[in-house]
C-alpha cells in the first residue's frame, strides 16, 4: 500500500527530459508540455505474491523522480530515480525492475493533519518538506491534466540497449488539491533536471497497488 502521497509536477519543455529517455520511449506531452515530478510517500506491507509482509521490512519511506512517456499507444512512467529506506527494496528493485533505486536516510512523521517529510540520499542528495491536503476528495476527469499526470497503468525500465516493460495495477487514485513548504529538494538537479515556480499539488491518503513482473519490450 501507499500512503500519504504527494505528486509534485512542474511543467518543462519536453527538450530537458527526451535525451535522458531511451531509444524506443517518447516523452508524453499534455498541451505542448512535458512534466517532472518528485513523488515523497511511504509504503506498507510490501511483500512478493504470496509471501505474507513483514512488518520490520515491509514498511518504509520512498521517494521517486519521474516524467511520463509513451511506447507507441500505450504511457507510462520513466523514473529517474527512486529513493527508499529499505535495503532489501533497493537490491529487489534493481535487480527485478531494473529501476535505479538508492538508498536514503529518510523518516516522516505527522502533525496537525501535515507530514513532515525529510530524505538524505548516501553522497548527499536531500528532500525535506511538509506537505498535506486542501481540497475534497475526488477522482481525476478523463482527459484532465490530473489524468494524464496520475492515471499510469505501466513503468518503463532500460538496462543497456533493452527496453523493459511492468504493468501497475490499482483502483483510480483519490485525490486531493494539496500544499507543500519545501525546505530543501535537491532531487531535480541530482537527476540533471531542473524547473521554475512551485509545484502543482496533489495529494492522495493511501492506495494499494500492485506490479506485474517486468517484461521485454517488443519494438
């Protein structure tokens, strides 16, 4: 399960993000614009299908970086990176997704309906915000800009010259409007990123989710 998510987008031109894309992937546009985001959460009962979770390793903090991308029809989600304070995860994670996970000191605690997030990736890289909601729940409209940034059925991996593929499986996301107070984000420029202006919030309370083995992309 996620929890206590915040989507963090800024707007970019899609310029900055397609040459750190792979051959076969295409950066995803709403509008003329690609987007970036810094995703902070924390995950509970973690587990591989059929093994019961672990209460003392399957509950920790992430972080990721990401934009969006299509192959052919079908979008996705690129992640830059993703920061976890689980050791097992960042080994699981590299190895069975191919994904680039690092892993952070990272903690967050909750006060007054506000969470109070902070990560310190191992070379320096840090995150540190409070972050909460401010608007009714509700579900993203088909064709909206909250669509197209939230709804991703399928991330997009690349190890050398391959391309892989894992389809994500949850319910629509419940959302919220959200605030943030960033301290520090030290994410975007650790990914060779950058962006202007405060982000566009969006907060969701918990979802499950679950992800199918990874796959090699046909071209």
């Amino acid at each position: 399960m996620w929890n206590d998510l915040a989507f963090l987008h800024w707007p970019v031109p899609a310029s900055l993000v397609a040459p750190l894309i792979p051959r076969g992937l295409t950066v995803d546009e709403y509008d003329g614009r690609a987007w970036i985001a810094v995703v902070p959460f924390w995950m509970s009962g973690v587990t591989m299908r059929g093994v019961p979770p672990l209460p003392a390793i399957s509950t920790f903090p992430e972080l990721n970086v990401r934009t969006y991308v299509r192959h052919g029809d079908r979008p996705g989600i690129w992640f830059f990176s993703l920061d976890a304070a689980s050791r097992l995860t960042v080994f699981g994670g590299r190895l069975l997704f191919r994904l680039p996970y690092f892993f952070a000191q990272m903690g967050l605690e909750q006060r007054e309906g506000r969470i109070h997030y902070y990560s310190r990736r191992r070379g320096g890289a840090r995150f540190v915000a409070t972050y909460g909601p401010t608007g009714p729940v509700h579900k993203a409209e088909p064709g909206s800009l909250e669509h197209f940034l939230t709804e991703r059925y399928r991330l997009y991996a690349a190890e050398r010259e391959t391309v892989s593929f894992a389809d994500i499986h949850h319910v629509p996301w419940s959302l919220q409007l959200g605030s943030i107070d960033i301290e520090r984000n030290d994410m975007l420029t650790a990914n060779r990123l950058s962006a202007e202006g405060a982000p566009l919030v969006h907060f969701a309370k918990r979802l499950d989710v679950v992800i199918w083995p990874l796959q090699k992309l046909v071209r």
